[in-house]
C-alpha cells in the first residue's frame, strides 16, 4: 500500500449490510523469552497468507496497527462472524494449529507474551468512512470504495439518515 496511488477525491466505503472487525495482537513481556512469543509472531502473516488465497473464507483484508516495539495488532475485516468462527475452528487450517502449539507454550511462559482479540460486528448505518487523497485504507481497502456523494456529504447525515 505504500505506493498505491492516491484517490484524489473523497471516497468512502462501498461496504454493505453488518461489518464484522476483528482485532488480535500480542505483547512482548519478556524480550529475552524468544522462544515464547517468536512463534506466536510468526504465527499471524502465515494464517493472513491462508486467508488472503482463500476467497471463500469470508475474510476481506487487513491492516497492521502500530501499537509501540512490544505490541502488534493486525485489524481484520470479515463477511460475516460465522465465517470467521469457521476459520478458527477449521481443523485443517493454520490457525487452530497455531493456538494449541501456543497454548502449550503458555504452561511454561511465566507470562513472557500475552495474546487477545475482539470482535465487533457493526450493523450496517452504524459505520462511516472518509479516505481523502490517499488510498483506501482498513474498511475501504476491504470493501472497495465509492464517492462519497453517494452516501451524502456529511458523516452525521449518514449516520444518522437524516437529509
């Protein structure tokens, strides 16, 4: 995305119906115990990879969040919250693989790395938008993007629904 080009206009995005978010990310706690919270790092651009090839797993993108050198967090961007239990309980994937190696690892870590996500489904008139001059980002990378013109010119008018 560093060298996408630029919209030049103002977009938002061409998302519909509920948005599923999912946010994961882990904290380094002990710089020193690589050996449990390096598989867990690596762990992320693998199942990112499986999904990103798989246009029937309901997953639609993601973006990598700073967060400071000990913490990383990738937001992701789902169809629907049954296809992205799907993927984590998928037996043949990488994900589930990766969780029960981590867990195993997690007896004896002394809580040198911890792990979380949420999830957030937001129904559709509940999310808003805007990329300016720049190319879609999160949602709109996800979704694709439209004018905003199609939705109104102001974010309250299309949260909202009023004129």
């Amino acid at each position: 995305m560093g060298n996408a080009p630029t919209s030049g206009r103002r977009v938002t995005a061409a998302a519909k119906g509920d948005v599923v978010v999912f946010l994961i990310g882990m904290r380094i706690n002990r710089w020193r115990a690589v050996r449990h919270w390096l598989p867990a790092l690596t762990a992320m651009p693998r199942m990112l990879k499986e999904l990103s090839r798989n246009g029937d797993s309901g997953f639609l993108g993601h973006r990598g969040l700073g967060g400071g050198p000990r913490v990383f967090t990738v937001a992701q961007y789902w169809e629907s919250r049954e296809k992205l239990l799907a993927y984590a309980s998928d037996q043949s994937g990488e994900h589930r693989p990766a969780w029960a190696a981590f867990n195993r690892r997690l007896r004896s870590s002394k809580g040198s790395v911890g792990v979380w996500h949420e999830t957030y489904i937001v129904p559709e008139g509940s999310y808003e938008s805007i990329y300016v001059d720049m190319p879609p980002a999160g949602l709109g990378a996800a979704w694709g993007v439209e004018p905003v013109e199609r939705r109104g010119e102001r974010a309250a008018q299309r949260l909202s629904g009023t004129p």
